[in-house]
C-alpha cells in the first residue's frame, strides 16, 4: 500500500502495539490515551456545535473534538478496534457537512477569525489535528467519503489560510508556525503537493518571505532561543515536531531535522536548558507559571531528540521527570531505554548562557545552577534580552514584559524570588472571556512586578513597545567553571534616560553556609539623583528584621501608576545600613540582607490594589528603595533551617550573614564584604570593565585597603 498515514506506518503501529497493557510509561500512556478517548466518546458522542466565546462552552467542544479524533487516530492504527475508525468518520462527516454553510466567528483579539474558532489559530490547530486523524483512516474510505471530507472540510480550510488570510500566512512568528504546520500536514493528508510547497516555501514559494523553512531560519537566536519566551516557545515545538515527522515520512529527501545545523534539536534545547528543577519553566515575558517540560509540545521534543538526536542521561531524566512519552515510534525509543536503565539521575543541565536575538547580538539568559550532595538544585536565572515584542512581524506578536535585569531564584524545590507571569485566567470564560486581563498591561508588564529596579516609580522605556523593541540588554561576563563560585552579569543602557545599569549574580558554595548564597551586586550610574526601587517578590511568610516598621492602619497604594496602583502599602520601615528581611516558605528559611545607606527604606507590599474584579493574585513583595545619583544594591540572600509544623521541629531560624557592605564601587570594579554571626568577613570582587580587560589581575583602594583579585569576579582574601 502507497499510502501511509502521516505520523506513524502500519508496521510501527504493530510495534507500539506490543505496550499495550504493560507498565512501561509507553503502556502507561496508551492505557491513559485509551480510557481518555473511550470516555470522551461514550459521553459526547458526535456533536458539532456553533459559535461561541473564546474558552467558552462551543469553543472547548471544538477543541475536545480535534484532541480526541486524533487520539483515536492513532488508537485505531494501534489496537485495530473499528471504534476509533468509525468515531473519527462520523465527526470529520458531520463537520464536513456544515463547514461550507458557516459564517466567520467573531474576534476580540487581533488574530482574525476562523469559521468555527475565534481565532484562525485554533482553526489551524483543528485542521492539523484533524488531518492527521484522516491520515491514519485514509486506507478504509470509499472515495464518495474522501471526497466530502476533503472538498468540504480541508480544501475549504485551506483556502481560509492561505488565500482569505493570506497576508498571516507567512508571519515569522509562532501563529505562522501553526499556519504552516497545518496547511503542510493537511495537504500531505490529502495528497496535495501544491499545499505542502506553500506551507514549506511561503506564498512565493521563495523560501524567504514565509514557509516552515523560513520559520525554522529566522525565528529563533543561534542557541535556539524564541524571542517571546519560554511560554511560547514550548508552544511552538508541538507544529514543528509534528510538521518535521511528517516531512521526514513524505519528502525525506530534504533533511529536516538537519536543516540549519539541527535548529530543530537546537531551539528543543533552548526550551529543555531554561527549566527550573522542577521542570517548571520561568515565566519570562507573558507566561503561565504553571507550565513546565510535561507540556505536550516538550513531551514530543524529548521523545524525538532522543529518538533522532542524541541518547543522552539528562533526555533520560526528563522523561524519568516527565512519567511520559509521545505515543509515537520515538516515544517507544525513550520508553524502552528508560526501563532498561538500572539508574536514572535527576536531570540538571548545567551552567549556561543562551543568546537572544536573530544572530545572537540581543543579550539573553544567564543561567547559574549548583547540584549538593544530596541532589538538591540550587538555581538563579538573570534576564536581560530583548523586549518580548516586535510589531513589525504581527500585532499579536505583543508579548513583551519591561524586565530588563529580572533575576529569577529556585532552590529546596520550589521559586524563591519569581516573577508574577501573565495576568490571565486561561479559558475561564467569566475572567474576561479567558483572555488577557487588563491588570496584564496595568501590573504584570510594568517594571515593578518584577525583580529589577525601578527608577522614579516609572516603568522601563516608558511601557513604549516601539521604543523597547529598540533597546535589548549585553552579557558582561559569565564563567561557571568553578562550582564553588559562579558568576553572571548583565547590562542595560538608555532603559532610563541618562541611566545605565549593571546587575551581577555570584551563587558561592562557602564551608559555613547550608546552601550556596546568592550575591547580588546591582549597580546604577546615572547622570542626576534618581529614586531607586529594588522590588523583590517571593512567598512564604515574614518572620523577622533587624529594623523597626510601622503597619499600615488604612491601606493605600504605592502610587498611582506603573504597576504601583495595584500594590498595597502595607508598612514600611526607614533602614540606615543593612536590612535583613527573613520568611518562611514550605519547610526553609530565606533571609535577604541587603545594603543601604542613610535615608533608605524598606516597605512591605502586597498585590490586589485598584483591582475591583479580583484578576490578580493577592502575592507580597518588599520594595527596597534608596535615593541618590550613583547606587549599588548588594544583596545576599541565605537559605537556611528547616521547619515542620506536624512535628513541631523548628532548627536554623535565624541565618548567619547579618551585614553586607559596598566597600567602594568605580567604574574599574566593585567591592562588597558579607559578615556573619561567626564573625567572617567574605570579600568579593565585581570588575566594571569591559570583556576585554577582565580577565587581568585588578587591584582597587578604598579607605585605605588595598583590594585585589583576578578575573571578572572573585572571592578576595586580604589575609
């Protein structure tokens, strides 16, 4: 038989078979795709419902309905069962059926609608799951059959795509990969070359101007990296594996998954490297806080780079982290290596410094990680790329939050110092129709919702998207080969008029300390006196300071815009040196010790402000602000203890650094001294200087001491 079906040939069908029923995660994930499948059709039935809101009811049956068709697709080529086959004819009939008589949906967004979606985004993703469903029952049909499906149903969509909304076709952007995916998988479905060259080539078939190609060259930095960020980049992998199978099956000729020196492995990885220990991934730029490498997308791309790329122990500690695989030949691959194994280590990626930016030139993301002895992760991420916008490509292509110098903390398995992510109550229809709230634009972009520095309560370039989109942050420096010191520094300039700012990361493993501290040395240099905000957002509960406070006795925002609006001051307290801010989240202790000078404060803060309809989540932050023209922030941040309220254990409350101190800061480098509670004193060196002359020895004087070290950064012993 010539014909296949796109994702899966009969005979690997025939091997995957051989997992049913077995307690391999393979077996695992068939039994749950079989009762998931089973269920939805023994209560749903065939039902093709009209229009209806974005993540409304008609919206989640049209989406359920291409979910399980495909499911049952490959459930059918798999067990044989003539249930799945039928299921899957009777729905693409009755679609077919009334697909020519549909009027357009309405939009609210800026994506146009489809005739059965709101958007034509979730019309392309109907189609490419669809057609892929048709694709594995094609060999049953008699031909009156095919031919309402594919006259009526596919070749209607198609048109829709690339000739009603042609001018989105070939967007560069991750609704382009969609289009592209869809018309390419939908036309190799029903044998239509001239469909599948569009979808590979672009409209001008020029391999440039649109096209998978084209997506696949220019969306993504050298190191694989997608300008919106994490959320919509794992987004992205599901069309481009499920694009990429099927054009290795039809056209092997053209190499896909070595296109481009392996973009493909290369942006999977992109999205592997950024995860948190727990598999979440950061929320940079809008973005879920819940979504992690289980997500589908990433489930795919570990199970086809193991299966294609590279059979590699930390590929097998994400599928050990992820209990799943894709049903799919490269899925049973991971599988059986996963059970052959005798031992799996937690997954941990390292160190790392991926670039942003077509050709890497637009900053990026720092990543410091440190695994202990009893394989604890220990994890900071330093954000400085560029904005997560560019309207140049696409309207909806909007995404970009003004976070330049974010740093992100993860450790003891959960994020200690995070970022808020998106305002938005996915597909919850009574929270604005399940779209972007607006507290997104209002609190979620602005500068203070993050862990960065705010300069006169105003946010980063002016909350100007056009503006941002022309200014992106440099990596300084970044050496991780010592694991008992690593370092990252980023900068930014001109995101404040007259004022450029450097931010350096330390993650130290010292002999005294439970964990390794986390140094943060933030420097400003501006050309007049500035307030100063160092917003720090984390969870858990306060437990002491070294300073007195007042609380609040009538609440009142922090100011009246920029995000300020939607913080509640809840009490504040004047600080002259260092202040210490210690709390309690799940079963650790964090203090946070910062420096200051006369006149500095320290406030205590809460999301929820001029928020009448309760869209945001009601989180704390401290807002640590100094005031002045040149400043430096040097901060540490110690985990320490542990606390279990079930057994009444309580050990290690109070940590042992109670003072960090800017010796002396200059454009030649920075120095900064941690005391603790044993009477240490740890030195710490911050070169200023360019790349070019870090690496050589460096000697400072201030008040009289000489301070010397070698390299980008260093701990200094003045003994």
């Amino acid at each position: 038989m010539d014909y296949q079906p796109l994702l899966l040939s009969f005979d690997e069908a025939a091997e995957l078979k051989k997992a049913l029923n077995t307690n391999s995660i393979l077996g695992r994930a068939l039994a749950r795709d079989i009762k998931q499948t089973d269920d939805y059709m023994a209560l749903v039935g065939i039902e093709v419902p009209g229009h209806g809101e974005g993540g409304g009811y008609e919206h989640n049956r049209h989406k359920q309905n291409y979910i399980h068709i495909d499911l049952a697709g490959r459930l059918f080529l798999i067990t044989g069962e003539q249930k799945y086959r039928d299921y899957i004819v009777d729905m693409l009939t009755a679609y077919a059926k009334i697909y020519p008589t549909l009027e357009s949906n309405t939009s609210r967004d800026s994506n146009p609608p489809g005739k059965i979606f709101h958007q034509t985004l979730n019309e392309n993703m109907w189609m490419l799951y669809a057609s892929c469903a048709y694709s594995c029952i094609y060999h049953t049909l008699e031909e009156n059959q095919k031919s309402l499906i594919e006259n009526d149903l596919f070749r209607q969509m198609i048109d829709l795509f690339v000739v009603t909304y042609g001018h989105d076709f070939d967007i560069v952007h991750n609704h382009g990969l969609w289009a592209v995916a869809a018309v390419g998988i939908c036309g190799y479905a029903i044998n239509d070359q001239d469909s599948v060259n569009k979808a590979l080539y672009g409209l001008k078939l020029d391999k440039v101007s649109g096209g998978f190609l084209a997506q696949l060259g220019q969306l993504f930095s050298p190191d694989g990296y997608y300008m919106e960020g994490p959320y919509y980049h794992r987004f992205s992998l599901r069309p481009i594996y499920l694009f990429a199978e099927a054009i290795e099956r039809r056209q092997p000729e053209l190499n896909i998954y070595a296109f481009n020196d392996s973009v493909i492995k290369t942006t999977s990885y992109a999205v592997f490297k950024t995860a948190f220990p727990d598999g979440t991934l950061p929320a940079l730029n809008d973005s879920s806080k819940t979504i992690s490498i289980n997500d589908e997308g990433v489930i795919m791309a570990t199970s086809v780079c193991f299966h294609r790329y590279e059979q590699s122990e930390t590929l097998l500690g994400m599928a050990a982290h992820q209990q799943n695989v894709w049903v799919h030949t490269s899925g049973k691959t991971l599988s059986d290596a996963v059970e052959a194994a005798d031992h799996i280590k937690p997954f941990n990626w390292g160190s790392l410094f991926v670039t942003d930016g077509p050709k890497g030139e637009k900053g990026g993301v720092s990543i410091l990680r440190h695994r202990d002895e009893k394989n604890d992760d220990t994890m900071a991420l330093l954000w400085f790329g560029q904005h997560g916008s560019d309207n140049q490509y696409h309207s909806a292509l909007d995404h970009g939050h003004y976070d330049g110098l974010h740093l992100s903390v993860f450790n003891r398995g959960h994020e200690v110092l995070h970022d808020y992510g998106f305002g938005r109550w996915v597909n919850v229809e009574p929270k604005f129709g399940g779209r972007y709230i607006p507290e997104n634009k209002s609190y979620c972009k602005q500068t203070v919702a993050h862990n960065t520095v705010t300069v006169d309560q105003k946010t980063q370039n002016n909350f100007d998207t056009s503006l941002a989109e022309t200014k992106f942050g440099s990596k300084h420096f970044f050496n991780s080969e010592n694991n008992k010191l690593q370092g990252m520094s980023g900068r930014i300039s001109g995101y404040y008029p007259g004022t450029d700012m450097q931010r350096s990361i330390l993650l130290a493993d010292l002999p005294e300390f439970e964990k390794p501290l986390i140094i943060d040395i933030y420097r400003i240099d501006a050309d007049q006196p500035h307030q100063y905000d160092l917003p720090v957002h984390y969870s858990g509960q306060i437990m002491r300071t070294n300073f007195e406070y007042n609380v609040e006795s009538q609440l009142r925002p922090m100011g009246e815009n920029n995000g300020y609006q939607h913080l509640w001051n809840l009490g504040s307290g004047n600080v002259a040196g260092s202040s210490l801010v210690s709390w309690l989240h799940g079963n650790s202790y964090y203090s946070l010790v910062t420096s200051g000078a006369q006149g500095g404060k320290v406030f205590f803060t809460r999301t929820g402000a001029n928020d009448p309809d309760f869209n945001l989540r009601s989180e704390p932050a401290l807002i640590i602000r100094q005031s002045g023209q040149n400043h430096v922030f040097a901060s540490v941040l110690e985990t320490h203890g542990y606390f279990n309220e079930s057994i009444e254990a309580s050990v290690g409350a109070r940590g042992l650094v109670t003072s960090v101190t800017v010796i002396g800061s200059n454009k030649q480098g920075t120095v900064i001294c941690i005391e603790t509670t044993t009477m240490n004193k740890y030195y710490f060196g911050i070169c200023n200087l360019d790349e070019n002359q870090q690496n050589q020895a460096h000697s400072l004087v201030f008040d009289g001491t000489t301070y010397r070290w070698q390299g980008a950064f260093a701990e200094i012993n003045l003994s």
